[in-house]
C-alpha cells in the first residue's frame, strides 16, 4: 500500500437512509446526516483520546516491556465493568483518572453530548424493564 492512496479520504457509499420520522441528534445516523458532508477531522477528534492511549502504551511496552501496558489495560477493563443503576449515566471517572484525563477540559465536558443529557426517568420501571420484570 502506497503512502498517497491511504491519504485519500473515500466516499462512503449508503446503500439504506435510516429515514425516521423525528428530528435525530447530530450523532445520529438519519437520513440528512448520511447525506451530509461530513469533515475529515471529524473522525479524527471521535478517536483522539484512544489514539493517544495507544501510542502511549505503545511507548511504555517498547520502553518498560510488556508487563507495564498489559497491567494498565487490565485495570482499565476492570475500571469499565463497575456498573451503576440502568437509569444513572457513568462519568467515567476511574476511566479518566486511568488515562490521565481528569484533569483536562475539552469541548465534550462543556457542550453537553447527547449522551451525557439529564433525563428524569422512573429510576423502578428502568431497573425492572433491565431485570425482565417489566409488564406492559
């Protein structure tokens, strides 16, 4: 593979539009954002922060060995299975904390993602439909 062809960004051809009938947030998939031109950097700042960890773990296994990365990623993965209730969103904060990122404010902390909106849910109708237990 020469250096020229994998600079060149490829149009993504879509063969199904998600057509739904409401207004979707910016990170969704519907018909105007399929469409839509989409930035380069765009995908570039979605995995910026774990393409930073991987080079940085690349780093440590060529200095320090295999021990060190593979002991971070193990605590990392551990830090991720520790659950809340269905109806409470994680902060992620041992992930964070993990990946030196506590201390940083980025554009994701200050405009409100979709992901992190405030929602009041039915905190007993969340945990039972999560449970099985949900009738209708």
């Amino acid at each position: 593979m020469n250096e020229s062809s994998s600079l060149k960004v490829k149009p993504v051809e879509v063969t199904v539009l998600n057509a739904a009938g409401r207004v979707g947030m910016p990170t969704e998939a519907n018909c105007f954002n399929q469409l839509a031109h989409v930035h380069r950097l765009r995908d570039s700042e979605l995995t910026y922060n774990e393409h930073q960890y991987n080079l940085d773990m690349q780093m440590l296994r060529n200095r320090e060995g295999l021990g060190v990365p593979l002991k971070m990623g193990m605590e990392r993965f551990a830090a991720r299975q520790v659950g809340r209730l269905p109806f409470l969103t994680s902060s992620n904060l041992m992930d964070d904390v993990l990946t030196g990122r506590y201390d940083t404010i980025g554009f994701e902390d200050f405009m409100n993602l979709p992901e992190y909106n405030e929602q009041m849910r039915q905190p007993h109708a969340v945990v039972e439909k999560s449970l099985g237990i949900y009738n209708s």
